[in-house]
C-alpha cells in the first residue's frame, strides 16, 4: 500500500478503523459521511469548519485543468 520503508502504526490503525466504518455502510460514503456528520452534531461540540483556501488556489485546481498552455 505505501512505498515507504516502515508502516506507522498509528496510520495504520486508523485505516483500518475507516475501513470498518465504511463497510458497516455497505461501502457507501455518503451513508458514513451522514453518520459522521449525525454524530458530530449529537455530540454537543461546536465542530469548526475548515478554512477557505488561499484565493490563489481557488478554481485553479491544476490536475482538473489538464490543457496544455496556448
């Protein structure tokens, strides 16, 4: 799975917990995603959203415009 010379444990842990949690939705991320979001907001905590990104690299996404310059 990974080119690197060791596995971290901790990573390699928490793969393994999303691969359980995924196939408990039969393999659906949307359902998980719902599940997640659900527990998040039946936890009480404020969940803080992430950042915008830097408008530098909004809409300039250079894998999704693969065209060769003019």
């Amino acid at each position: 799975m990974s080119d690197l010379p060791f596995e971290d444990p901790v990573v390699k842990e928490i793969h393994a917990i999303r691969a359980e949690m995924l196939a408990e939705c039969g393999g659906d991320l949307h359902v998980l995603l719902d599940q997640v979001k659900a527990r998040q907001k039946a936890s009480g905590r404020k969940v803080r959203p992430s950042p915008s990104p830097p408008p530098a690299l909004v809409g300039n996404n250079s894998r999704a415009n693969d065209t060769p310059p003019s």
